[in-house]
C-alpha cells in the first residue's frame, strides 16, 4: 500500500506523462534523423524527474526504482549528480562540471533516436505506438546503459552518498533474470565494476581534504572515474547475444561506440554538460540499417556522417594494427599534460572534418616518445 501512495504521488516520475515528449518527437521528425540532445539546456524530460529519493517508488522502506522506465532511470542520474556534486568542487565553478553529466546525455539520445525500444518487434515497448517511457529489456543500449546507471546508483547508495542506511533494490520485468538489482548481486556478479565504483565514491569524499592543486586533483578523480565507467561497460558484455536484434550496420557502430571509450577514458575527458554535448550531438540520430555506409548516408547529416566514419576509422586501424593505436594511445596519455593534449586531439579528430587521420596518427606516435 506503501508503494501505491508513493507512485501516486503528483511529482512522482513514473506517473507522469510527459509533457514535452511529443513535441520532442516532432523536433525528431522534422529534423529528419538529427539526434535530441537536450531540452531547455538539460538532458531531454530532465525536469520532469525526481529532484529526491523520496520521489522514486519504495516498499517496505526499501528504494525500489524502475530502471526500464526512462524518467526512473533518469531520476538515478538526477539523484547522483546531486548527491556527488557537494565533492566536485576541483571539477569547476559551475553547477554543470562534474563529469557524471555525459550519462544522462547518453541516456537522452538513445531515447530519441529510437535505441531505447524493443528492437525484436515483439512488443510496443519504447515505441510512439507504445509506451514512449519503455526501455526495453532487449535494447542492447539499454541493457549497455544499465550497467552505467544502476551500478553507480547502487555503489552510491552502499557509500552513504543517498543518505543513511538507503538500501535499494531495482525493479525489473518478469521473467527477465539477467540482470543483477542490488548492490549485494551485482558486487557478486561483477565484483570489479562495483569495487571500482565503490573507489571511485570514496575518492570523492577524501577530495576535498587533498592538498593536490586542483587540476592534479581532478586529473586524479577523472582517472578512478573513469576506470570505474570503463569496468561497467567491460561487465556489460553481458548484453553481447542482444546484438543480434540489429543490423549488421548498427553493431558495427555499437562495437565502434565501445573502442572510442577507450581514447575518451586514458585521456581523463571531463564529460561536463558543455564537452559531452559537443561529442553526442553528431552521433546517429536514428537505429542505422542495412546499407548505411557512412559517410555517404544520405538521410544523415554531415557531422552524423562524419561521426561515423571517424568512429569506424579508429576502430579499423586498430584492427589492422592487432591493438597497437590503443596501446599507442594509453601509452600518449602518461601525464596530465599530455592528457590534455589528448582532449585536444580527440575534439580535432571527431568534430573536425579537415583535421586529417594521418595527422592524428602522427601526433601520437610522438607524444609517445615523451612518456
């Protein structure tokens, strides 16, 4: 009874229909494919998500948010920038710094252009036909950003950073068993991801007390930050057999989403509202289909075309050279200084299309000489 009251509640995220949505999906349509970033400079339906974990739906006392409702699993993210934003301060003065902002954007993309629906046609899940809130069990993306979203959360919660003796268990569809839902069956589970997580929320709270400069401090954070992001998307191969829902065309992007990770995380990249949306807004606004050779898709945009074949570019190369381009490139990224330089080269390489490949490969190859 408990837990109806609290989805009854008029605030409550998963009660709400929301307002902005269809016009959101008409920004999409008239767009033709470009992707929906954000919505009044905040991750899409942002405002319409639980400001307190006193919002999210409970039972027995117990936090029992539902990860496969867009606005709950938006919520966690709303929760955890604000929990962890009190340590942030190395991060930046503004209130839109710390580096968990480009999950949300991700989140936000992948609902608006289509990635977050049933993608075996079974059920209406995700669809405009459907419930446009849905995300489906069998989305690859979704089950990828699951282990990005209820890790975190989870590790949070664990650490104190919710309040204290939180315990939260996540909600999930019946008959759906793949999915860990508390921080004792993931840490079993995934024991590397949840411990890392777990390093990254303790790094945190000893912050404030470092007597580091603060751009060695938030070098230093960025670094467990993002070992902690990169061990939920290695767990997440646990997601691999939903691959075959798509077309040849989608998985070769989804594999080439998941080597760029590699060269954003050894640079430190300080995933900010402003930075994560310069990198997300040229990336596919629609599900790619068979025959989408970029950079010749002609529905696309010229950045979403650029994006794509950059993407398949670095992992290609990689390929051919047996793994060398990402060793070369981790062994690049051995000091804050040239961590910078490597955002640097990133942003050239992906929102650049004069900047030549050729260039980029260079570049690392000397920088690796001074490590």
């Amino acid at each position: 009874m408990a837990r109806q009251a609290r989805l009854a509640h008029p605030k409550t995220a998963v009660m709400l229909r929301p307002a902005g949505f269809g016009l959101i999906l008409a920004c999409v349509v008239s767009l033709s494919s470009a992707a929906v970033i954000l919505e009044n400079g905040m991750p899409v339906l942002w405002a319409q998500t639980a400001s307190q974990t006193t919002e999210l739906p409970s039972q027995n006392g117990i936090l029992t948010p539902d990860p496969w409702h867009y606005l709950n699993r938006m919520s966690l993210y709303r929760l955890l920038i604000a929990a962890t934003d009190p340590y942030m301060g190395s991060m930046g003065t503004g209130p839109t710094e710390s580096p968990l902002w480009g999950l949300p954007l991700q989140l936000g993309w992948m609902l608006t252009s289509g990635r977050l629906a049933d993608p075996t046609g079974a059920t209406t899940c995700g669809l405009q036909t459907g419930d446009t809130m849905c995300i489906s069990t069998q989305s690859w993306w979704g089950c990828v950003n699951y282990f990005n979203a209820a890790f975190p959360f989870l590790s949070a919660a664990q650490q104190g950073l919710m309040g204290p003796d939180v315990q939260v268990q996540m909600q999930v569809p019946a008959g759906v068993e793949d999915y860990c839902t508390t921080y004792a069956d993931c840490s079993t589970r995934y024991p590397d991801a949840m411990s890392k997580w777990d390093a990254f929320f303790q790094a945190l709270k000893v912050s404030s007390e470092s007597a580091l400069p603060d751009n060695e401090k938030k070098d230093s954070l960025l670094g467990v930050y993002w070992a902690a992001q990169m061990a939920s998307t290695y767990a997440s191969a646990a997601c691999n057999a939903r691959q075959s829902h798509y077309s040849s065309e989608e998985v070769s992007f989804m594999n080439n989403w998941l080597n760029s990770a590699e060269y954003v995380s050894a640079a430190h990249f300080q995933a900010n509202l402003e930075k994560s949306t310069m990198f997300l807004t040229p990336l596919p606004g629609r599900i790619l289909r068979e025959g989408d050779v970029p950079p010749n898709i002609p529905d696309l945009s010229q950045d979403e075309n650029h994006s794509l074949y950059i993407f398949s570019w670095m992992r290609n190369i990689n390929t051919m050279l047996g793994g060398t381009l990402v060793r070369l490139w981790k062994s690049a990224m051995c000091s804050v200084a040239t961590r910078e330089r490597g955002k640097e080269l990133l942003e050239q390489l992906l929102l650049n299309p004069s900047f030549a490949t050729s260039t980029f490969l260079s570049i690392i190859t000397g920088m690796t000489s001074s490590c």
